[in-house]
C-alpha cells in the first residue's frame, strides 16, 4: 500500500522520521503566517491605543478648560 501523503503515517514510519520533512515544512509555514499576524495585530493595537489615550486626553483638557 502506497502512503498517499494524507492522513496520519504508519507509526513505525512517524517513529523513523519519515513524516519529520513534511512537519518541519507545515510548522514552518505556520510560524511564519503565525508571525506575521502577530505583527499586524501589534501594529493595530498600538493605533487603537493611541487613539485612546488621545480622546483621554482631550477629554481631560476639556474638562479643564470649563
């Protein structure tokens, strides 16, 4: 019988490293999609944030003006 590369590997197969390429290779890419979102979602948490402290601090000068 043929692997055809889908679903789980013979387990003496898994134990010998024969999947370890293909692992290697998916955890690789998901790292890096895994990266990239994080990186994006930093950047808009620092935005957002700014922004809060920016209506705080308009809110505090108004507050003060009166």
């Amino acid at each position: 019988m043929e692997d055809s590369g889908f679903g789980p590997p013979h387990p003496f197969r898994k134990f010998m490293g024969y999947c370890n390429d293909y692992d290697r290779d998916m955890r690789k890419c998901l790292k890096a999609e895994r990266l990239q979102r994080q990186k994006a979602n930093l950047e808009d948490s620092r935005r957002r944030h700014a922004e809060i402290r920016a209506r705080i601090l308009a809110q505090e000068r108004a507050k003060h003006q009166h």
